[in-house]
C-alpha cells in the first residue's frame, strides 16, 4: 500500500490512454486493485511483480510446518545460526536442510507463479 500512496513509488504498467475518469473514489479502487509491476526498495533495488513475490512467500510459510517455519524466520531476521540450532535443539546440518528445503519449495512457487525462467 505504501507503493500505491507514493508518487512514482510502483509502476502499474497501465496506458495513459484517453479516458478520463472524473470520479476520484473510482480512481481510487483502480489504483488499489491494479497489479504492480514493479517497485524501488530503499536499498534502491527494483523488484518486478512485488505482490506476486509476496504471494511465494505467504504459500511457502503456509506449506512449512513448525520447526521449517521458525529455521526461516529466524535466518531471514538476520538471527545467527549456531542461536538457532541451540534453541531449537538441531544440529548444523538439519539447519541447512530446513532451510534449504524452504528456498526449494519458494523456487518453485516462483517458477509456478511466472517469476523465475527455467529456459
């Protein structure tokens, strides 16, 4: 939403065609129902189709059961591993499985949802 509100902040990729819509509550419901195409992160890095990439990672934590849930979450909070592994009772190499595991079923949800080429 933060995109939709800044000026220039997403690209919907629509035309800048003729049509003139007067009512602003219309514009409006237009602006918050078009699809992104991209967007600018802070970082300056450009994400193309960020609410699709959002949409992976909801259905890769939804696929995960508990043990995988919290490997990720921790890892991508910037938590070191070796914390990890002693609180949640797992050895070096179960971490990278798990998580390993995550990065695979994300891959294929973003193959599967148009974002990554195989060819």
């Amino acid at each position: 939403m933060d995109a939709r509100n800044r000026p220039g902040g997403g690209t919907t990729g629509g035309s800048n065609g003729h049509a003139f819509i007067s009512d602003p509550t219309a514009m409006t419901a237009m602006r918050n129902t078009a699809e992104l195409k991209s967007i600018v992160l802070r970082s300056e890095r450009k994400v193309s189709y960020p609410e699709r990439w959002l949409t992976v990672i909801e259905r890769t934590y939804c696929a995960c059961d508990d043990i995988k849930k919290q490997v990720a979450r921790r890892h991508y909070r910037g938590e070191y591993y070796g914390r990890t592994c002693r609180e949640l009772a797992i050895t070096q190499s179960t971490y990278s499985y798990l998580l390993n595991d995550v990065r695979y079923f994300a891959v294929m949800c973003a193959i599967q949802m148009g974002l990554i080429r195989v060819m």
